[in-house]
C-alpha cells in the first residue's frame, strides 16, 4: 500500500494557511511531515487532523500550546472511556 502525500505549499496555497503554521505544528510533534527532495509533504492520512488544527488556530484563535494541551486531553479521556467499556464489560460478567 503506497501512501499519497499533499506538498505543503499546494496544501496552504488551497487553503489559504501560513507554512509557519504548518512547521510549528511539525516542530511541536503534532504532526509528521515527509521530505522528498527538499519538499515538505503531509500524507493524505493526516489531512483530517490537520483541518482540525487548522480549525482550532484560524477560527478559534487557539495557539499551538493550546492545540498540543487540547491533543491531551482528547487522548486522556478516549483512554478513560476505553477503560469505563473494559470495566462495564467485566461488570457484566460478574453480574451472570
């Protein structure tokens, strides 16, 4: 399976974002980009998240501490609702 990429340059040119932006967000580790002969890419896969980072600093005004904090906390709380199902599940099993 071969992964298809955007170059960050057609992707905010399209969407009309800065590429600092962008390498802030690759600087932070929020996301990876791919370098192909000096050109940075993102891979298809990420463009949801990246909507989303996009979506939270250009119309939430949200900086890119607050995305990483906001990442987080979203991990955290799908682990707790992971955690809530395997107990509900073992619940019902000590209920039979």
């Amino acid at each position: 399976m071969e992964t298809e990429f955007i170059t960050i340059t057609e992707y905010c040119i399209n969407y009309n974002i800065e590429p600092t932006f962008i390498n802030l967000l690759e600087e932070s580790g929020i996301i990876t980009l791919t370098i192909i002969n000096t050109e940075k890419y993102i891979s298809l896969a990420q463009l949801n998240e990246l909507e989303k980072y996009v979506h939270f600093h250009y119309d939430l005004q949200i900086n890119i501490e607050g995305i990483d904090a906001i990442l987080h906390l979203l991990q955290k709380v799908n682990q707790m609702q992971e955690e809530i199902r395997d107990l509900k599940k073992q619940l019902r099993l000590h209920e039979s």
